[in-house]
C-alpha cells in the first residue's frame, strides 16, 4: 500500500525532499497558508492550513491517515511535526525535546542544566528588564529574536546606545515577541555550521562545514558554507559527541539536525544552536555533493520507518560549497556578474530576481537573491575566494 506523507511547506527551499518523495512513489499532501508555493503545484493534494497550528494539522493528519510528516528547514513547523508525529504513533521524535531546541531560552536553559558550555544569556519580553541584564553582562553582547532562523533579527552590539533599537530588531522577528540577551564567546576559526542525521536513537552521520559572511553586510548571517571544515580533527569528534550527547539526553530518534557551535580560544567548544530540522543554505544538498550521503532521502524514507543506510566510512569529494547570492546595497536589480575565475567552479546556479525587482542590502535569508553550490580546486583557493568573494560574485544594482 502505497505510503501516505504529509509535508508541512512548499516554499522553493522545501521543494526537494517532495520531489524525492514522489520519485519513490509516496502520495504526497503538503500544507501552508501559502497556496501559490512551489511545493503544492507538485503535491497530490494541497491544504490551506497553517504549519504551526498543530492542532489543525493533527486533525487534517488524522483524517486524511498519514504514514509520515516531515517539516523539512522549517523551524516553525518543527514542533507541529513532533506533536503530529508523537500523538499518532508516527516516526518521529518528542514533542517536548523539540521545543527545547525550537526555543533559544528553552535551549539555553537545558545547556546550563546538564552541565554544556553556554553563553551568560537571559530572555526578555520587556525592554526595561533587558536593558538591566545588560548592564549585568555587559557589551559586546548579541540581542536575539528567541524563535528565528537564519540570522534574522540578530545584531551585536558594540556600546549601551546601541540596545534599544536592537532590542526592537530582533523583537520585529520573533513569533513569541520575546528577545535573548546573551554575551559573546571569544571564538577561534569560523563558526561551524552543518546537517547532522540521527537513527536509533544515535547520530548515524555527521560532516563539519565553515560559515563564511559578506561583512559589510551583515557579520554573522551566513553567505556560504564550506565543506570540510578547517577545524582541527580531534576538535571535529569533540563536537560531535557534545551534540550527541544534548541529542540523546533529550530523547531525540530520528532525523536531521542543523548544527552552529565555536571553538573558543581554549578549544572549549559552546554549542550556538541546533536545529530540529535540515539546514537551509543548500547545506544536504551540498553534504551529497561533497559525501555521497542523501540526507533529503533519509529525512522523508525515515519519517516512514524506513532506516538509513549507515556507513562507518565516507569518503570525501573534493571541496565545495554553498553560495548565497545577495545585495550589498538597496535598489533595483541589474545584472550578476560572475569573474572568468569562478564560472568554471559553478555547478549548480538558481537566480531568483530578474532587472527592475527591488533588491535589500544583504541582512539574513529573507534578502537572499539566489543560491549556488560551487566546487573549488583546493581548500586554500576555497577559503581565499569564500572570503572575499566580491572579487568574483556581485551583484549590480542602479
């Protein structure tokens, strides 16, 4: 009998484990409130229902007897997907341990609990309470939305002046209306950013990216990511067992994780987030690219019980990684100009504005303009080219 998933977004960035998903013959229902999104266009059936009203999408899954739910890069349908998933007996994971990892404050207080590295840090619905935790902690300090992705809502701020419209930034982004306050932690080397894939209860698969950003937009939202990692190999397993174990103190089975975590500079690693979901910025696709393993086709095939393929070795593949292609100011879009130098490393491009469209200067993955994944001759040309890659990528503007 042919299997029956329910996938709770169609926007362009949820379109691939649908396309999967269909490949392998499973009849495919997907939900949003946005009924013009890719994703619904190739869907057996399409319904207009919120992803983060779970009780609505509990009684749609019921009746239409699903076989599995994924919310596949989507923080906000994360835990709809649990509590699906947990009250009809479906593959998946604990609705509770979810929304510790769907929530900053959440996270933060189950990091300091159990004994992990984490940031002094304090979660404010009220202006006045946070300018006084503030005062505690001091500057630098970075002010967070509690529920968002993507860097949206983040900024670091330098001086006391600077709080309040921060304060204001990050509540702009936040569904509960409530902001982090937290300090920053000293961090040699990129900021590390990857997928990991859980099953049985373990982590199954695990790969190390680096964050790579366009500073004179915006210092700490990602505008690549490369793979593998710079990091130092004992530091890479030191890591990967501190998430492991946050992942099986709180219950976690199945699926995948998007991981951020610093090095400081006394090798003490402090996990930044973990994403009760698949990355965005091309990260599984990037992953297959560089791996060979298919976290898309693990995420949908273990949402309806079927295992992944474990191997206790991977070869790697090269260097490669994801590119978000963006604005460095406000005005309309002109033209992409690509250096003679990178064309030839450009294996994937997906451009989403044409001349005339209004673009924003480049703040989170909202501006983002289109993506690419790009395979590089060596580690050091990666990273020199990553880094400064107004030297080859940029966008026009008039």
């Amino acid at each position: 009998m042919t299997k029956r998933i329910l996938f709770l977004g169609g926007a362009p960035t949820q379109t691939p484990p649908i396309k999967y998903a269909l490949e392998q013959g499973y009849y495919v229902i997907t939900c949003d409130y946005l009924p013009e999104n890719p994703g619904h266009k190739l869907a057996h059936e399409y319904y207009d229902i919120s992803t983060t009203d779970k009780d609505a999408v509990l009684t749609l899954a019921q009746e239409l007897k699903i076989d599995g739910i994924v919310a596949y890069a989507s923080d906000p349908a994360a835990p709809t997907a649990a509590y699906v998933a947990e009250k009809m007996g479906l593959p998946g994971n604990p609705y509770a341990a979810v929304e510790v990892l769907a929530r900053k404050d959440y996270f933060r207080t189950f990091l300091a609990d159990n004994g992990f590295n984490v940031p002094r840090s304090e979660s404010f619905y009220e202006l006045e309470k946070a300018r006084n935790w503030l005062n505690e902690i001091g500057v630098p300090a970075f002010i967070k939305p509690i529920d968002s992705s993507g860097s949206k809502g983040v900024t670091r701020i330098e001086e006391h002046k600077d709080f309040d419209s921060a304060f204001e930034h990050a509540l702009s982004f936040s569904r509960e209306k409530k902001v982090v306050a937290e300090q920053v932690i000293p961090r040699s080397g990129y900021q590390i950013d990857s997928d990991i894939f859980m099953s049985n209860g373990k982590i199954a698969f695990w790969l190390w990216g680096d964050q790579h950003q366009d500073t004179l937009c915006h210092p700490y939202a990602p505008i690549a990511i490369s793979f593998p990692s710079v990091l130092d190999s004992e530091l890479q397993q030191k890591a990967k067992n501190q998430v492991e174990s946050v992942l099986t103190k709180l219950g976690f089975q199945t699926g995948a994780f998007n991981v951020e975590f610093v090095v400081d500079t006394n090798g003490e690693v402090w996990i930044i987030e973990i994403g009760p979901r698949n990355g965005g910025n091309l990260i599984p696709q990037v992953i297959k690219y560089a791996s060979g393993v298919d976290t898309i086709a693990a995420t949908v095939d273990e949402a309806v019980g079927i295992k992944f393929d474990e191997k206790d070795d991977y070869s790697l593949n090269g260097y490669w990684s994801s590119y978000i292609v963006h604005a460095r100011e406000d005005g309309l879009f002109k033209e992409l100009w690509l250096s003679d130098r990178v064309k030839p490393y450009i294996v994937e491009q997906d451009i989403h504005v044409k001349p005339g469209d209004s673009v924003s200067k480049f703040s989170g993955s909202h501006d983002t303009l289109g993506t690419m994944i790009i395979k590089f001759p060596s580690m050091q040309k990666m990273l020199n080219m990553l880094d400064n890659m107004e030297n080859d990528i940029l966008v026009l503007v008039e």
